[in-house]
DNA sequence: TATATCTCCTGCGGGC
DNA sequence: TGCCCGCAGGAGATAT
C-alpha cells in the first residue's frame, strides 16, 4: 500500500527515467484510471500528446508530472495498488495495465492498477501559500520530510481535533502522506494508543509522536519502501525491505519487540490497527 | 462546521 | 472443485 516512502521511491524513479521526455501518444484502456480527468480518458491523451515532461514532484501522496508548454500537470495517485512503470514497447502488457503512453525516449510509462483506486488527472497549477501545486492537490496538507513543515503549527492543529489521534494524523488536510501502516509504526513507537482523543494529548506527546512519524518514514525511504507484495514496486518493477523492519503492523500475535506481548488487532475505521497491550494501553473506558 | 460512515474495486484465502 | 464471504484500504461522497 503506498504511503509517503513508496510514492517518494516512483517519484525519484520518474525523475530519472521520464523528466526530459516527450509523451508522444497516450492509450487510455479502463475509464475507472481517469475518473478524476472530468473530461475523460480521449480528452486526456489529446491534451498529453506533445506535451514535455520537465519535472517530478510529490505532496503526501500525490504525485504529478510538471509539464510543458503552459502551466499544467498530470496527477498521480496510486490508490492501494497503483503502478508507474517505465518499459521498452516490447514488454508483456501487464494484466492490469490502465494508462500507456509512448515517450519519444522509445520508453512507455505504464500505469498498472489492480483494485482501480489510484487514477491520472490533467491539471492546471494554482499558488497556494506561495507554493505551486496542481489543483487536486491544493487542499493537502505539507508532508512531514517538505523542508517547509512547520511542526509547531501541526501539532496545534492535531491537539484542536476531538477525534481520536489515529484518525487525526491520518487526515491528509492536517499532515499528509501517513497511511495505515506508518500511523500504527508510529503510535507503537511513541506508546499512544489510536483511539486516545487528540485534543486530551500534551503538546511534549503530539511532538514526539510527529517525530516518530518523520523517523519511520525516513527509515522506510531509506530502504526502498514497504512491500508485502507484488502490489508495491518502484518504476524498475523492484520491491522495498522496510516490511521486514515493521514493529506493530501486520505482526497479530507476534511478540512485541520492545516488552515481549503478543501484538493485538483491533477493527479502527473498517480497517484493522495494531499495537502492543502492554506498550500502548487503551485509553479509560474503551 | 466538524466528525463519522459509506462506497468504490479486485484478488486472495478460508470455510463449507 | 466450486461457491461464498471477508479482508486489504485511500479518499471523496454522503450522513449525522
């Protein structure tokens, strides 16, 4: 499932490999991929042929190809199981192959989407606070690695929130690029349990819980990501190791690395959360 | 306005 | 073997 390290390892991927490219012709093959383009999927490949790609950004979990001529973008984001590849024209089309489009480089940039979560949009870049960003993005908060995040103002942010903390850090409009996986590491490692209410957390604990956000992060970007799977790989097709550093995560009635307790699951917003009982107690009267 | 819940989708694995 | 069901979860839409 991408989260912030993954996007980040396909973004640098398609810095290297598509920035500086041309797009020649682009194949729309299911309308799911392009639901977000109003227009549809032959107004997108008309627009996108001839356009030059001249740069690769990131917010969160966004991410989208700067263009040229004229201010546009196309936006990218990878759902639960999105792909962007870069492949000779001769590879095997990929079962779930959603998007082509053919560079002048002889490449293709192909993007594959099993669940059809993750989808392309055309864009116009907009300021926001001094920042240029496609529209879509315009309403996502700054990510924890942007030099420009000011955790003074998002641990405001988070304690002025009667929700419980795990759904606060996991709205993408108060920080962005936390994902299910990070917010559990990251819970576990600072000892908060998801269901406590944020606004009853010390700013000392919303701090140190920010901070164990960017380290996990920076960690798993480290490493080339999380992957459980073939659902998660960078352009190359190539899968990350930070699975095999995850504490909490995934790890049901596994031993707790730091006190020895079984790691417990719990149903959290119709998905599962884990933490440690001993490490991360419920808060009274749940 | 803020918060909570529902919905979209596909492939896999378990149970019968 | 085949069918059914639950599960995985990001984010926009809808409900409270």
């Amino acid at each position: 499932m991408p989260e912030l390290p993954e996007v980040e390892v396909v973004r640098r991927g398609l810095e290297a490999h598509v920035v500086g490219s041309r797009i020649d012709a682009v194949e729309v093959l299911h309308p799911r991929a392009v639901r977000r383009h109003l227009l549809g999927g032959d107004d997108l490949a008309a627009q996108l042929a001839g356009l030059g790609v001249v740069g690769a950004s990131r917010r969160g979990k966004y991410l989208w190809l700067e263009l040229a001529p004229g201010d546009l973008a196309v936006v990218v984001h990878l759902g639960m199981s999105g792909q962007m590849l870069v492949q000779p024209p001769a590879a095997p089309r990929e079962k779930h192959l959603r998007i082509l489009a053919n560079l002048d480089s002889g490449s293709q940039l192909r993007f594959v989407d099993q669940r059809t979560f993750g989808g392309w949009a055309l864009a116009p870049i907009v300021d926001v606070d001094g920042t240029a960003l496609p529209e879509p993005v315009a309403h996502i908060a700054r990510d924890p690695l942007d030099p420009l995040f000011d955790a003074d103002s998002v641990v405001a942010a988070i304690r002025a929130k009667g929700s419980e903390i795990k759904r606060v850090i996991l709205d993408q409009t108060v920080l962005s690029g936390v994902g299910n996986i990070y917010a559990d590491e990251a819970l576990w490692r600072t000892g908060i349990h998801g269901n406590r209410p944020a606004d009853r957390l010390t700013r000392p604990q919303v701090r140190l819980l920010l901070g164990s956000v960017t380290e996990v992060m920076s960690e798993a970007l480290a490493q080339g990501g999380t992957s459980f799977d073939a659902l998660y790989v960078n352009v190359n097709g190539e899968s990350g190791y930070f699975d095999r550093s995850l504490s909490a995560y995934g790890r049901e009635d596994r031993p707790c690395p730091r006190c020895g307790a079984p790691i417990r699951r719990e149903k959290f917003m119709n998905r599962s959360s884990y933490s440690c009982p001993k490490c991360q107690p419920r808060p009274r009267g749940l």
